[in-house]
C-alpha cells in the first residue's frame, strides 16, 4: 500500500510527549503500521486503540503485543463510516497518529466536524500540509477550518530519512489541542464554512467580491 515506516524511537517519545499521554487516556491511533509509536502509547496511556487497513500487519501487530491488554486493534479503513463513527464506546480520547499522508484532509474534516470529537490531535503529516494547516505563510481553507475547532502547532520537522523507505517529501509532527466547537456557539457550523468556501473561491479577486 505504499506505506513508509517511521524508525526512529527518538520521534515516536516526542510525538507521545507532545499528546501529552496520561495513564488516564484513551488514545487511537491510525496507521499504526509495525507498531513502533503503539509501543511508545502502551507505555503512557489506560488504554490504545489501533486502526489499521493492511491485513498482514494486523497479523504482525496482534503477534507483537499479543501479551498487551491495554490494546485493542481494529482492521478497517478509518474513514469507512462504520469504523470512523466508532463501533466502540469513547467518551473522551486523543488521536496520535502517523497517518497515510493522503488521507489528511478528509480525515481531519472527519474528526473535527464529528459530534464525537477528539480532546486533542497529534499527527504526522507532510511537511507543506502542515505548514498549511497551521497557517505560517498564508491562510488557506484549510488552515482556517482547522482553526475554528482548535490551536494548531507544528512540534517539530522530520526528514525523510527518518522513515523506511524513505518517502520523497519529509514531514512534521503538528499538535491541534483544545479541539470544541464552541466556536460556532453564536454562528452556525454551515453557515461558517459556506461563506469561507466563497471567500476562497476565486483567489485572484477581492473577498468582497466573492462574498
């Protein structure tokens, strides 16, 4: 499936320490491949949950820590609807995740529009998207939709030879913390992203103009 491994515990402590995993979380992860980050989370958290498509390394993770109660894995595609809505019960829970990279947007669209949103997100995405979301050269859509359910930062950057194989792009650890919707207390949540979408809907004039 084209998927890149990352093989440096070095991160995987980081990415763990900026979710901030307590021995009281829930935590889902996606894409946990070979299962070096879930080994990080077992360490921390009450309890994992792990969501992954690739059937032969759900074998290879079930193997892994077949001796691990705190862990239960899940074979599915995160965004199929009867995987994403939860077949199980969470009522507070963080995602920490090395995602598949072309998944991103739809995936954080997913979670943050959810009626059962995450308290916090720690991912690994690619580098450009990241700086997108969290907006450090210019405002997009997205960097926008992000911003109306939480605060995201960019934790730090990864190079590509930190993965096996190495993947053409590096990537960066971004954190989205205080994730609500209280935003849209005063202003409904399509009402917003409709007139957003107009505003970004011909770049080259004015927003008056599209609005």
């Amino acid at each position: 499936m084209g998927q890149n491994f990352l093989k440096s515990e070095k991160i995987t402590r980081e990415i763990v320490e900026a979710g901030e995993v307590g021995p009281e979380d829930i935590v889902l992860e996606v894409g946990p491949g070979k299962g070096i980050l879930t080994e990080e989370l077992l360490k921390k958290a009450k309890k994992v949950i792990a969501v992954e498509k690739d059937e032969q390394l759900v074998k290879l993770l079930k193997e892994r820590f077949k001796n691990n109660s705190k862990l239960e894995i899940i074979q599915g595609d995160i965004l199929d609807p009867r995987i994403s809505n939860f077949q199980f019960p969470i009522f507070k829970y963080k995602i920490i995740a090395n995602i598949p990279y072309y998944i991103t947007s739809r995936f954080l669209r997913n979670f943050l529009e959810s009626d059962n949103q995450p308290s916090m997100m720690v991912l690994m995405v690619q580098k450009e998207v990241a700086e997108r979301i969290a907006g450090r050269k210019k405002e997009s859509l997205l960097s926008i939709s992000v911003k109306a359910y939480g605060r995201p930062e960019i934790i730090r950057y990864v190079p590509a030879g930190y993965f096996s194989p190495a993947p053409k792009v590096d990537s960066a650890v971004i954190k989205i913390s205080g994730i609500s919707k209280k935003f849209f207390k005063d202003i409904g949540e399509n009402k917003f992203f409709e007139t957003v979408k107009k505003g970004f809907s011909q770049k080259r004039k004015m927003l008056i103009n599209n609005l």
